[in-house]
C-alpha cells in the first residue's frame, strides 16, 4: 500500500480537475466586466442626481 504525501508541485495529468482549474473563463470576464460598467453607470448617475439636487438619491 502506498502512503500519500503531499508535494510542493503537482505531478501534470494527475487529479480530476483540469490544466485551467481555477481561473476563470473569458466569457465569465466578459460578463463580468460587462456587469461593473452598468453599475459604474448607475452609480455616476446618481451621483449626478445627487449633486444637482444637493440630496441623496436612493433607489
């Protein structure tokens, strides 16, 4: 029987997970950039509400 032992670099082609485990997918980043534009966008928009009025705008 042989004992696992845990090693500083992990032998490639072993494991159950893939080469590009952990990162994420390009069309993930897309989505993800797309979604902090729109709230960028929201957000100076209601900064600008916020300064025309001299209130907080809440939503």
């Amino acid at each position: 029987m042989r004992a696992h032992t845990h090693t500083t670099t992990p032998e490639e082609g072993r494991g159950l997970q893939p080469p590009s485990h952990g990162q994420p997918s390009p069309a993930l980043l897309s989505r993800a950039d797309q979604g902090y534009a729109r709230f960028l966008r929201r957000h100076s928009t209601d900064q600008n509400a916020q300064d025309e009025t001299g209130q907080e705008h809440h939503r």
